[in-house]
C-alpha cells in the first residue's frame, strides 16, 4: 500500500465510547463471550449483561448480540428483529416511549406527528405492567417478529432516586412509584408470550441495589451473564485485529507492551481503546502510516497511564479564554455526580439545563462543547456532527474520564463540597421558616457568604441538590441584616460608653490636680524630716562601718586559704586529664591502624577479584586456542598441549576464586559490624539458652523441631531446618521470650548447607526486639559469600561431629544499639540460584551475649 493511502485510512478505535453496531467489523477478541451470551439469552428471555466499569458491556451488547441475533444465531427466535436501546436518565418510562416511537421500531406509516406518537405510547406504558405487551400487539408486525428491549446503563435508574430526593414526600413517592413502575414494565415484557426480550446492561457494583425492587434481584439472577475478563490471547485479538482492517501494522514489542499494560484489570479497556485510537493517531501524523506501529509511538502519547490525562488537557486548552473554561468547568460538574453516590457515576443532562446551570447562552456553551466531541476524542456525547438542541442529551462517553483526568476529579470534589454547603443552608432555612431554628450568625455565616460570593449559585444549579432556592437565598440575606444590624448596634454603644469615659476622666483629672498639690506639700515636710533624722545617725553609721571593716578583713582570709585549696585540687584534675588525652590519642592511634588495616583489606579483596577476572581471561584464551587448533585439525601433540594449559589456567581460576572469596567474606564482614568466629564456639550458656528459660512462641513453617537455643546440644542433625521448597526472597522467622528481659549486645549465628546446598544459606538475617509493642529491628547481617570454617576435617560442634558436605558459617554480629527486653525475633531471607534449589536455611545456633564481640 502506498504512503499516501495509508494517510487515508481512518482511526479503527473508537476512543473511550463505546464501539457501535455498524463497527461489528472492528469488533474483536469477544467471539466466546458472544456465544456464552446467546445462549443464556435463549434460555431466559431476560438477560442482565454485568462487569465492572470499562469492562466493554455496552460494546458486548452493540458488537456481539445484536449482529447475532440479526444474523439468526438464535434459531428458536429467527431473524427478524426490531430493537429498542435507550438508557433510563431521570425518567426512565419517557426514555422508553421514545426508544419505542422512533420510527421502524413498532410502527410504520403512521398520520400522527413524532410528539403525538411518544405521547400516545407513554400513556400505554403508564397505564399497566402490560404496557409494553399491549404496544407489541397494537403495532401488528410482522410475522415471527420479535422485539429487544435494550437498557443500557441500567444503574442510573438507583442513582435518580437519590438525586431526585427532596423533602416533599409527594415528590419522592412519584419517583419512587415511576421506578417501579418502569421495573414491572421489564419484568412483564420477559415473562409474557409475546417475543419479546429484555437486556439490560449495569455496573456489577450496583448489584446489591436490584434488592430495592420486588422480582428483579430473581430475574437478574436466572438471566444475568457476568462479563468474564480477556485472555490474553484476546487481549492481542482486540489490538491486532482493528489494526489489520485499518491496513495497518502494529511491532511485536509494543503489541506486548500493551498486553502487559492492560493486564488483568478490565477497567483498563476502555483506557486502551482510547491509548490505542491516540496512538494511530500519533503514527500517521510521524510515518504518514509507511512503517509498524512501534513504541515510541505509543510513549509520544504519554502510555496508557497518562494518555487520557494529557489529551484531556490539550482540549482544554483550547479554550482561550476565562469565561469558556468556566463554563467547561461548570459543564462537567453537571455532568457528574459523586455527592450522591461516592461510587461516582455519570449524569446525563440536556443542553437547555446545562445552559442554565453554567449561566450561558446556549451558543457559548455549544462552542465549548464542540471542543470535546470531535471526532478525535468523542469524551461528550453525542459526537459531532450530530446536532446540539434544547433536549440533546450531553453525556460523558465513559466514567474512565472522571477517575483519570486530574482537573476533572479536583472539579468534581469542590462541586461536592459545594453542594453540601447549599444542602446546608437550604436545610437551615427550611428550619427557620418552620420556627425550629433562628437566623445564622458567625462563623457559620461568614463561610456560607463566602460560598456564595464564589460559586454565585443559580436556580437550575440548586434544584439538583434541594429544593427552595429562593427562601435559602432569602434566609441568608435575612442573617446578613441581622449580623450587621448587630454589629452597628454594637458600634454605637461603643460611642455612647467612649463620651461617658471622657466625662468621668474629666472630673478624674480635677481630683488629680488637687492630690497633686497635697502631695507636694507633704513632700516638703517629709524631706525636713528626713535631714534632721540624717543628721541623728550619721555618727551610729560611722560605727557599723569600722565594724563591718574589721568583718570584712577576716573573710577576706578565709577565701584566700580557701582559693588556694581550690587552685591545687585543679592542678590535680588538670594531671589526670592530661593522662586522659595521652589515653585518647594512643586509642586514636590504634583506630587509625585498624582502620588502615581494614582500607588494606578491602584493597586486597579488590585486587583478588581483578586476579580472578584476569585468570577467567586467561582461561578463556586457551579455550579458543584449544577450539582453534581443534578446528585446524593440528597434532595429537598439540592437542594435549593446548588441553594441559586449559587445565592450569582452570585451576588457577579455581585457587584465585577461593582466596578472593575468603578476602571478599573478611571485608564484607568488617563493613556489617561483623567478624567471622571458629566454628566451636557455641556458647553453653548464652542469653537465649532454653536452659535459662528462652521458649519459642512463634514459627514460619518448618521441616523439623526448632533446635537453635538448646546450647551445646546442638548438633548438625538437630539444627531448625525452615520449610524447602519457598521462592528466593521467601523470609523464614522465629519468634521467642525471654525469662526475663535482656539486654543483648551481640549475637551469633551458626548455620550450615544441607544436601543440596553448596552456597550460602541465606541473603539476608536481622534481629528484632519487641518495645511497645513494636519489632525494632537491632542487628542485621548479609554474608556475600560462600561460609569458611570447613567441617569435613576438623570438628565444628562440641561433641565433634563431620558433616557433609561443605562449610559451616559462623558470624558474630554486634548489636549497634541494645535494648532491654523479653521478646526477640529472628529473620533468615531465602537465598536460591540454580546450585541451591529451593532449600530452606539450616541455623544450628544463635546464641545472645551481654558483652559485644560474643563474649559473656
């Protein structure tokens, strides 16, 4: 095909709408479902499709069984069929009658006008539970006619009910008598002996709601198909097949890409319709549709984890300026609806009332509209070109929009705030006018005039969420002139008490002048006083200070003596801490050394490993050398040559491995807070001995008896052995107490290999103290190596026991911050490759010390 053809073709995926009947041919991976359907559907007249949101219920339906049923699968009810699809909205009997009066669907040729005809066969519906019996027989069909009913979204028909409550109880008995009357409607029609079939479409979450109605929860359960999830097999079906009948070509990466990215979930369908029409979109747009579809692709469109999100964001865009992107706000909020049912659902609204909730003429509103039913995103319905009047139906095409699209699930909270707030005040008002409440005051009236000053609520806003706006408008301002009728009230009391606080300081400060002269006259005769009693007892003063003089003297000597006592006991602590600093330096000195001695081992390890990467070279260069002389067809001689320096360099390979691990298990051991201890010495009596009262309490299973804390009882024979047969990263744990508590400050494990173990026996251990009623983790180890200590030659338990075959790790591992308690667990990660199978760790002790380095 040509490139410029390839431009030409048309998206095969539908988006987040649901596919339609006239796309059958772009229906795929669903033939079995299709067949599960039709045959539950001949047995039952009445069948109830059921999946989770964005399971593909509505496609099944428009794809699978109404082609089916044309094409006469059914034998029993042949092909003849007229069919009548709607969803129930706010008045499910009126969306019926006109699903039922849309011509070809039950009658032909009629004089009457469209208007005249609904409302002929509304009236028949609302007459009796036959009603849609009697407009089966008054339409006179033709011979081995059948009809379908189709009610798709059926959940709607619960969500109304709530939506629609209010506190007039006339009003919810009409909706409530209206919904069960639509039921007995469908239940009727199924059950009668006319042909006519029922199907009904619903999210499995609203199950539990069928209960509301007497007889469907039974006619569910006798007719219901639950859509099972795709294979994946099907799930390549549904991406490959659309891509084929476009004449495209989709890489074998990304086809398995988008398989994975699906996944189980199918609520992740509809979000891969919509990935997949974007991402055909995006490769004609780069290819010109003149290679596979690959991956960059689908990543240029943000995946099936932010594609939905992003090109919602692009549309809105689009609008420029702050009136139509509040008007797309305000849109959207009408067209959900998560105040009633936090399980959020859609909410169909016709375009007159969307006009009037945002406040805009119907033209602006229709230019933001436009921008969100292109053909290239179909997220409203009806898509373009159909056109936009005053009963039009504004729908969004999948719930999928409002659980991805970030903007729209920050709207759709504020609007459920919002409408709590209008709740509130509208339930307020109605109290007041009843006498039961009075007038609102602060703080609650500030918040609620602030509400109003933002959201500026209407009338066709307000009746979605309670009736009375006008007395709750009118009970809010009441409360404002109330509020401010106070406040002023309270301002001019405050004037009237701030001139009779002048007046009383008047009169205050004509008694203030006189107190004033008072006391400047009593000053005067107080300071004559004061001199002459001056005079008096200057003489006495005189005495008292040669006596104090002579006092002073005497102290003066005693702190003297005793400042030189002081001076001398300083001269002593200045000594010991001279002594002290020596001592500091000289420990200085030695963690300097150690930690130059533990830098030379780390280096030693190091260069070990690059000797064993340099002998791993070395091997592989006589194998070629023997492959290439073996090829070549050389002499015995050669031959055995080339075989012998093979040889030598594998065993050389073999000692430098084994030196570099024991170098790499001393370093590794360092850098945990870990030293590698012999073998045989398992203490006989440390902190966790069953001899001092440590009992076990807890266990992950197990293939024998636990026998870590039994001292030196323990043996390679009697060791825990945890169950076998776990995946790598499986954590095996033992839990126990304590007789009393204990502060440990280091631990010992001994473990071993069994059998089939040549390697280490575990990746990771930590033990846990129970605080509070908390596992606080105090010690961890990671050996990376296979253990040293061999037990085939010399004993590594007391008594000496030889066990085969391998090595016995033994590991002291000091606590970096001891605690004191009774309850400990210990944690022994699966470690597995393909020499250890699937073993479980062997622990033949673990032993507690009070002192660190595993001393008691």
């Amino acid at each position: 095909m040509s490139t410029a053809a390839r431009i030409r073709l048309s998206n095969p995926f539908p988006g987040l709408r649901p596919f339609r009947e006239e796309e059958e041919y772009l229906f795929f991976g669903r033939e079995s479902q299709v067949d599960g359907m039709v045959d539950k559907f001949a047995a039952k007249r009445f069948l109830a499709v059921v999946g989770s949101s964005g399971s593909g219920k509505s496609s099944l339906v428009n794809c699978g069984l109404r082609p089916a049923l044309r094409r006469g699968v059914m034998a029993r009810a042949g092909s003849v069929w007229q069919m009548a699809q709607f969803r129930p909205g706010g008045d499910p009997i009126n969306a019926m009658a006109r699903a039922l009066a849309e011509p070809g669907v039950l009658f032909r040729g009629l004089d009457v006008g469209a208007e005249s005809l609904e409302g002929m066969v509304e009236a028949t519906l609302e007459m009796s539970n036959l009603g849609v019996v009697d407009l089966f027989e008054q339409a006179q069909l033709e011979s081995r006619s059948n009809l379908l009913l189709i009610v798709d979204q059926f959940e709607e028909l619960f969500r109304y009910r709530a939506l629609q409550d209010s506190p007039s109880s006339q009003e919810l008995n009409r909706t409530d008598e209206r919904a069960v009357a639509f039921v007995n409607l469908l239940l009727e029609a199924g059950r009668s002996e006319k042909p006519i079939y029922v199907v009904l479409t619903m999210r499995s979450d609203f199950l539990g709601d069928c209960a509301r109605f007497s007889g469907l929860p039974e006619a569910v359960n006798e007719g219901q198909y639950l859509v099972p999830r795709l294979t994946r097999d099907e799930r390549r079906a549904a991406i490959t097949g659309p891509i084929a009948v476009g004449g495209g070509e989709i890489s074998p990466v990304l086809l398995s890409r988008l398989v994975n990215d699906v996944g189980d979930n199918p609520d992740q369908l509809s979000i891969l319709q919509h990935a997949l029409n974007r991402t055909w979109a995006q490769w004609q747009r780069e290819r010109g549709g003149s290679e596979p579809i690959s991956l960059s692709h689908y990543e240029a469109i943000g995946t099936m984890a932010h594609a939905l999100d992003q090109h919602a964001e692009r549309a809105f865009a689009e609008l420029v300026t702050e009136r139509q992107q509040k008007i797309c706000e305000v849109v959207f909020q009408a067209l959900t609806d998560k105040g009633s049912d936090a399980r959020g659902i859609r909410r169909p609204t016709d375009f007159a009332t969307l006009s009037a909730i945002a406040g805009a003429s119907p033209a602006e509103v229709a230019e933001v509209l436009e921008v969100f039913r292109k053909p290239s995103r179909s997220f409203l319905m009806p898509p373009t070109p159909e056109a936009l009047q005053s009963g039009t139906i504004i729908d969004i095409s999948h719930e999928s929009l409002m659980r991805v699209w970030n903007r729209l699930k920050d709207w759709v909270d504020r609007e459920a705030e919002s409408a709590a707030q209008f709740r509130r005040l509208a339930q307020n008002a109605g109290l007041h006018a009843r006498g039961a409440a009075g007038l609102m005051t602060d703080p609650e009236l500030s918040v609620m005039l602030q509400w109003q000053q933002t959201w500026q609520p209407n009338a066709a806003w307000a009746e979605r969420y309670h009736d009375g706006f006008e007395q709750a408008l009118f009970f809010l301002e009441q409360s404002r002139n109330a509020r401010d009728a106070t406040l002023l009230l309270e301002k001019e009391e405050s004037r009237l008490a701030l001139r009779r606080a002048r007046g009383v300081s008047a009169v205050f400060a004509l008694a203030f002048v006189v107190a004033l002269g008072l006391a400047i006259y009593a000053f005067v005769q107080r300071s004559r006083a004061i001199v002459e009693h001056t005079a008096r007892t200057q003489s006495e003063a005189l005495n008292q200070v040669q006596k104090k003089l002579i006092a002073t003297e005497a102290r003066a000597k005693a702190e003297s003596d005793a400042l030189n006592a002081k001076l001398s006991d300083s001269l002593k602590l200045t000594e010991e801490a001279r002594k002290q600093a020596e001592a500091s330096n000289e420990r200085a000195t030695k963690e300097a050394e150690r930690a130059t001695r533990n830098a030379q081992l780390f280096i030693s390890a190091m260069q070990a490993q690059a000797a064993v990467q340099r002998a791993a070279n070395v091997q592989l260069d006589k194998a070629a050398v023997l492959q290439r002389d073996t090829d070549a067809k050389k002499d015995t001689a050669t031959l055995d040559r080339d075989k012998k320096d093979l040889e030598a360099a594998r065993e050389s390979w073999q000692e430098l491995s084994a030196d570099a691990a024991r170098k790499s298990e001393q370093a590794f051991a360092i850098m945990g807070a870990v030293r590698i201890i012999a073998a045989n010495q398992i203490s006989r009596s440390d902190l966790f001995d069953v001899s001092s009262g440590s009992l076990v309490t807890a266990t992950s299973p197990l293939r024998n008896p636990t026998d870590m804390f039994n001292g030196t009882r323990g043996s390679a024979e009697r060791a825990t052995v945890f169950a076998d047969g776990k995946p790598i990263d499986t954590t095996h744990w033992i839990e126990w107490r304590t007789k009393a508590d204990v502060t440990v400050k280091s631990v010992a494990i001994f473990a071993a290999h069994d059998q089939v173990r040549f390697r280490r026996a575990f990746s990771n251990f930590k033990l846990f103290a129970r605080k509070q009623n908390k596992w606080v983790e105090i010690a961890q180890y990671t050996p990376s190596l296979p253990y040293g200590g061999s037990c085939t030659t010399n004993p590594c338990l007391p008594p000496a026991v030889k066990f085969q075959p391998g090595t016995v790790l033994a590991a002291c591992v000091n606590v970096n911050a001891p605690v004191a308690a009774s309850e400990f667990r210990a944690e022994f990660v699966q470690a597995v490759s393909a020499l250890e199978g699937f073993s479980g760790p062997r622990v033949l002790q673990l032993d507690g010390y009070r002192k660190r380095d595993c001393s008691n």
